[in-house]
C-alpha cells in the first residue's frame, strides 16, 4: 500500500535523520523532494501546496532549528502535518440511535459497493457484535441483488430480498421496516452506482436517503482513481450529505493520492479502507498509522491488533510449552505457522507494518510472493503424519512422492525442507535463550526460513 510514495518519501527523510543541524536552504531542498513525490502519487496540487506552506512554517521555526535533533525533528514534522492532512484520528461509525441504525452505501459503479457492503456487515457483527440486516436497492445491474444475497450468506448477514422490477425507494423503506419489526440492530443499504454522475442517479439516491433517514451515508470510491476519487466524493456530497468515505482497493494502490486528498478536498473523514478481496479485508482508517506506515514506519499497534483479533492463543501456547519441554519443532507446528501468516494478511500485509521494510532492497520486495505460502502448505500436506513428526526420513523417493502429490517439482520441496531446518533453528534458539537471544542473532536481519 502506498509503496511508491513511501519509498520516495523514506529516501528524502532518511537523508535528514543523521544531519546534527538543518538550514533553510537544505529543508527547502528537502520540502521539494516532497512535493514532487506527493504530486507524482496523485495528491491534488492544493492540498500539496497547504501541506508543504504547513510544514515549512513549522521547519523554519524555532520548533526544529532549535532542536537537539533537528533531523528527526523535521520527519516528526512532516508526519504530524500527514496526519493533519487525513484528519487526525479514526471517525467510528455512528450506530447511536434507536435501531435499526441504517447506513447508505453510494458511489459509482464499479467502485466496490456491494463488497464493502458484505465486508461492513461482517465486521459490525465480529468487532461490534450487531444484528445486520443487508438489501440492494441496485435493481439496474444484472445480478448485482444475487450478488450481494451470496456475500450476506458468506458473511452471515440476513438478507432481505428484492427484485429489478421494483422501486429502489420501496426496497429501502421496507428493508428498514423489517429490520425495526425484527429488531435488527443495523441495516446496510446498497444503491445503484453509474459509469458518471448524472441527475437521474443523484434524484434516485437522493429519494431513498429521503425515505430512510440513515445515521450514516458513505460513499465508496475506488482509491486507484487518484485525487479524482476526491473530486467525484465532492460532487457526491453536494448532492447528499455524507458522513464518512470507504476506500476500496487500497492494497493495490502504489501511490495514495486519494488517501492524501480527500479529507481536505471534501472535509469528509476516511473511515474504513478495503485491503483486499476478501470480506474480511476491511480496515478501520487511522490517519496517525496510514502516516507512519507511509513514511516507512510501519504500523505495530495495527499489527499487533491483527496478531490479538486472528492468531489461535491455544496453539501458541501450545507450540511455547512444547519447546519449553525441549521438543522439536515439526513439520506440523511449520504448517500451523504457515496458516496462521497467511490469516493475517500473507507476508505482504505484514511486511506493510512492520518498521524498516521501506528500506528493504527492491529486490528483496520484489520476491515475496504470498502464492508461496499456499504452495508450501500444499507441499506439507502431501507428507504423511509420520513424515511431518520426523523430517528426517523424507530422502529421494519420498520427495518424489511429495512433489507429485502436491504439483509442485522435487526443487520445491528441497526448498522448504531448507527453510523449515532454518526455521527449527531459530525455534530451537529461542527455547533456549528466548526472543532477546534470537534477536541478537538476527543482527537487525529478516529471519531466514522465510518464504523467499
């Protein structure tokens, strides 16, 4: 996420971090580096200049002339401005009301509506614990009602049904009808989206927001769109009054213009990001983390979260108890690892939160695969259980056997026999020593045994 702003801003600011003393003219240097790298990630050229007049204010100051370490100073600076430009802190969703609490989801199509509909349902019901009550109002795109009845069964929302031949208007008022009569905590209400905005839509959407009174309208934007993902969110809230914006594909976007622009351009927060296809891929937005992950430094607090929401306890304490009582690390506790990586978000999603990545070689980045973690799975579970307890006894023809077993080539299989001994090492060190002593042996390295 954001890999093309990060790099370029992390090799501007690390050059700062060891300067002992700042003058104007090198943090005028600097200010331009940034500007470039803000407008070559799509960030609109007001908000580019607001933010960049902000900062030299700020550099030029006493704040960080005076300051015993003025380089570290000035990327604190520009982190803090960052985090002004997205808004400050998370806005939650505002479900405070007699329920049902509804929520209108708009935008164009294409943008990830009724996804994000399916993934905001699933995560009231697993963070906030809520009865959610979906309908689609989309009586337009062939399918899109099927569509979003698939998703509410993935996700266990109730569906409420609906079909072309009726009025968007009609749907939302009796979806919320519903919801009231059957105590439903939330109702989620996808509308239409079009290629444009035109007044045919506007008049529509507008007419259900009349009929239904949502707490919450958020509109759902596509934020590989760039600063136009912003403009498209103005012209959507002069028609209707926004609460909050979604934005989707944020896992592929390289650059972050519209992360950067659209709370200064719209005044409207950011309030959750889509990070992925699937329907847990809902992220709720933090403009102090998004800023750090950013500026290279990673996001332990939301990584730490993931690690207390998705890793199994009992398995870990398991794992921890059996190298405490001096036994071997197997193939079985290697896949068990390997599952559990690939819940949290695969290497790259956690490699997007750890600090210092940025500054990983592209070449390094470039090798990691989350494909990989699935093929060594697959691998593991070609072996028989006596294979997985006792590595040892997997020679030629097994291997063979294996790689067949699993589509896979003997190669394949060479390989993860190789990082799971450098993998048993690392475990072993730590049962004997702890994390300190492992760490030490690390040397500020990414542990090998990794996939790639």
């Amino acid at each position: 996420m954001f890999d093309n702003l990060t790099e370029r801003l992390s090799k501007t600011l690390r050059n700062l971090r060891g300067q002992g003393r700042l003058t104007e003219q090198n943090i005028k240097d600097t200010l331009r580096e940034v500007r470039m790298a803000l407008l070559e990630a799509d960030v609109a050229l007001p908000v580019v200049r607001e933010f960049i007049d902000r900062v030299r204010e700020r550099a030029v100051g006493q704040e960080v002339l005076q300051s015993l370490t003025p380089g570290q100073a000035l990327v604190k600076v520009v982190n803090d401005e960052l985090v002004q430009m997205m808004g400050e802190h998370n806005d939650d969703l505002n479900l405070k009301t007699a329920p049902p609490a509804v929520i209108l989801m708009a935008g164009l199509q294409g943008s990830g509506k009724t996804t994000s509909t399916a993934k905001l349902a699933r995560w009231l019901k697993e963070r906030r614990k809520k009865s959610v009550l979906v309908v689609s109002c989309d009586v337009y795109r062939p399918a899109a009602i099927e569509q979003l009845q698939t998703l509410a069964g993935e996700v266990g929302a109730e569906f409420y049904p609906s079909s072309s031949d009726q009025d968007p208007v009609e749907i939302a008022r009796s979806a919320v009808e519903h919801g009231r009569r059957h105590g439903i905590d939330v109702v989620i209400v996808d509308t239409a989206g079009r290629l444009h905005i035109d007044d045919a839509m506007m008049d529509e959407i507008r007419r259900v927001h009349e009929a239904i009174s949502p707490i919450e309208t958020l509109f759902v934007v596509d934020s590989m769109t760039g600063q136009d993902a912003a403009n498209t969110a103005k012209a959507f809230d002069q028609a209707l009054p926004l609460t909050g914006v979604i934005l989707t594909k944020a896992d592929g976007d390289a650059r972050g213009g519209a992360a950067l622009s659209i709370r200064a351009i719209t005044g409207k927060p950011i309030k959750f990001l889509g990070v992925g296809e699937k329907t847990a891929a809902l992220e709720p937005f933090y403009p102090d983390r998004v800023a750090s992950r950013i500026l290279g430094m990673g996001d332990v607090l939301g990584l730490v979260e993931e690690a207390e929401r998705k890793l199994d306890k009992d398995k870990a304490a398991r794992l921890a108890n059996k190298l405490k009582k001096g036994k071997r690390f197997d193939l079985e506790d290697f896949r068990e690892q390997l599952q559990q990586m690939m819940g949290m978000g695969g290497l790259s999603g956690l490699m997007d939160k750890l600090p210092g990545m940025a500054e990983l070689p592209q070449a390094v980045k470039n090798q990691v695969d989350d494909r990989e973690l699935v093929r060594m799975v697959a691998i593991i579970d070609s072996m028989t259980p006596g294979e997985r307890r006792h590595p040892d006894i997997i020679k030629g023809s097994r291997r063979r056997r294996i790689a067949a077993g699993s589509g896979t080539r003997v190669q394949d299989v060479n390989k993860l026999l190789k990082q799971f001994t450098q993998m048993q090492k690392m475990m072993k060190k730590m049962s004997k020593g702890g994390m300190a002593k492992m760490m030490r042996g690390l040397k500020g390295r990414l542990p090998t045994g990794l996939p790639f």
